[in-house]
C-alpha cells in the first residue's frame, strides 16, 4: 500500500511542497518515522506536549504541517491548517482492516420477513431476528445478535458479538464495537415492602446516523419513551448510558463514563474518562466536563467544569486528607470575638 505525495495531497486539500512523485508506504510518529513514511506536527487534543522538537531531526519521508511551522523544515511537506485533522482523514488511505465477504454466511440464522440487499455482508453465527430492515453495504460480525423489529441503517458496521435487543432504531453510517449492548432494561425498580419490583422497560433507543459506540458499551432502553443518541456522537468503551437519556449531537464521551437515567447532555460536549453525571438533570450545549468529575446538578452556561481532585503523592495527600475530615469541626468552632486594637 502505497501512496504518492501529490495523491495524499489532493485527498487532503492541502498545498504541496516538495515531490509530488515521492512515494509514501505509511504513517509514523515524527520522532521515529522513516524516510518512506509521512508524519504530522500538531496538537493532539488534550496532550500540552508537543513534537516540535523532532522538526529537525525526523527522518519521515514527508511531513504535514502549518504553512507557520513550515517556515523550520526543509523536507516535503503538505501545508494545512490543522494538522492533526488532516492526519485523521489520511488514516482512512492506510487502514489495514480486511474487508468483509458480502453475503450470508451458511451458519447465521435468518428470523422471518426481514429485508436485507445483496450488498449486506453478515457473518458466521449471526442471529437475525424477525422483521428486521439492514441498508445498503451494512456489515455485521460474526457471533452478532440482533433482537425482532430492529431498524439499521446503510454503511453499517457491527463488529463480532454485538447485541441489539428487540425494536431498536439504529441510523446509516453507524459503527458498533464488539460486546456493545444496545437496547437492554434499563435499571427501573419500585420498591414494595422492603422488596424491589421491577419496572418493565416499554421504550426503545433510537441512534442517529454517524455515530459509534465502542467495546462493552451500553445504552439501556427507555422506561416509556426512547433513549435517544443524537447524530454524530462517539462513544468510547465501557460507557453506560442510563434509560430515556438524550445524548446531544456531534457529543463525545470518554471510557468508563457513566450517564444516569433521565438525564440530557447537549450538542458538542466533551465528557472526560470516568466522568458520572447524575440522573434528571440537563446539560448545555458545548459544556466541557473533565476526567473523574462527579455532575450532580444542572450545567446551564457553556465552559469547562471540574470535580475531582488530582492525584497527589501519598503523604501529601494523606494530610489533604486528614484537613478534609476536620473541616465540619473547624467550621463548628465558636468564632472568637473580635478584639478591638
């Protein structure tokens, strides 16, 4: 797999200084990256270190770059405007992921009634249920099940043992990793003399177009209504997403992140890695929540918020921690009377 120079750049839009015949077999970080290679100098979101410094050492046969930083590199180079978006889009030229067989393979079971074109591809030990619609070039895994009633959209990728509970709603263009639970109870109890009872879940989810989940990631079905992901969201893994939340387009969400039931998150938030918000209550567009904060109130002013506190070394943190139990009690203390000077 190989590309020109002046091919990646016309794929990127971006100016070409250098060799438009130079040949590029892959992509590398700048500080180890080989003659044959092309590399990138940008920020990566939420990283403050930068590769600045391998500018002038990097052996890559290309680099992508500003037309600013340019001004320090005498290689080829491809000027954009941000680097690091134009090295995500060049990733989908280089990807090694096989290509899936169309077709149904001989041990997936088919339910009845269901719709599925000559352009889907669904692999080994699949279970489709009854009445279920799959879009165009939709691909499914193996060892997938996918519940009676289920809606998918087009350009569809499943990856092995994904399950989808019955009645679900699932978008064109959506990706789902391997152990991803779409459509499970969500977690709804009545309490009757000391005893649980449960609350059947009678709504579903309904996902929109471009939106991926990752591996061992849930989204409970709602209690009357649906869960609700808006367009565009990214999920990481091990995510929960509690029943008849609403998750905001373009919204993107850190592993091990928990959202409770009832609860919506706006358009084009960022939620950190083991963030908790908690159930009921409603965030704005654009809010940034930071890793292993605790959301326990309404958010209703875009900006970034905070609730954990950084690691500290242990024996500083075990006399923050020592403060911290004192406090009620030294709030508690009578207040000395003021003496006059």
């Amino acid at each position: 797999m190989q590309y020109s120079l002046g091919k990646i750049a016309e794929f990127l839009q971006a100016e070409l200084r250098g060799d438009a015949d130079y040949s590029i077999t892959s992509i590398a970080p700048l500080a180890t990256a080989k003659a044959p290679q092309i590399s990138f100098l940008g920020r990566v979101p939420g990283f403050v270190p930068s590769a600045r410094q391998y500018l002038t050492t990097t052996q890559a046969g290309a680099v992508i770059l500003t037309a600013k930083d340019a001004e320090d590199y005498t290689g080829n180079a491809l000027l954009v405007e941000n680097p690091y978006l134009s090295y995500a889009k060049l990733t989908n030229l280089f990807s090694l992921e096989p290509k899936a067989m169309l077709g149904i393979h001989a041990n997936a079971a088919i339910g009845q009634n269901c719709q599925i074109p000559d352009s889907v591809s669904i692999g080994a030990n699949c279970a489709i249920g009854n009445n279920v619609t799959i879009g165009e070039n939709t691909v499914i895994e193996a060892g997938c099940a996918i519940g009676d009633g289920v809606t998918i959209g087009a350009n569809c990728q499943f990856y092995p043992n994904v399950t989808i509970y019955y009645g679900i709603k699932i978008g064109a263009q959506v990706i789902l990793h391997s152990g991803a639970v779409i459509g499970a109870d969500g977690f709804g109890m009545a309490n009757e003399a000391g005893r649980w009872c449960k609350i059947h879940q009678l709504g579903g989810v309904s996902i929109g177009n471009d939106v991926e989940i990752g591996a061992n990631s849930c989204v409970d079905r709602g209690a009357l209504e649906d869960t609700i992901i808006e367009d565009g969201v990214k999920l990481d893994n091990q995510i929960q997403i509690g029943h008849n939340a609403r998750i905001g387009a373009h919204t993107i969400i850190a592993g091990c992140s928990a959202v409770a039931g009832s609860t919506t998150i706006g358009k084009h938030c960022i939620l950190g890695g083991a963030v908790n918000v908690n159930g009921h209550i409603n965030l704005a567009d654009q809010v940034i929540i930071t890793a292993a904060s605790a959301v326990e109130k309404d958010i209703t002013t875009p900006g970034v918020y905070s609730g954990g506190l950084a690691a500290q070394p242990q024996r500083k943190w075990l006399r923050i921690r020592s403060l911290i139990q004192q406090l009620d009690e030294i709030v508690s203390r009578p207040k000395k009377p003021e003496t006059k000077k």
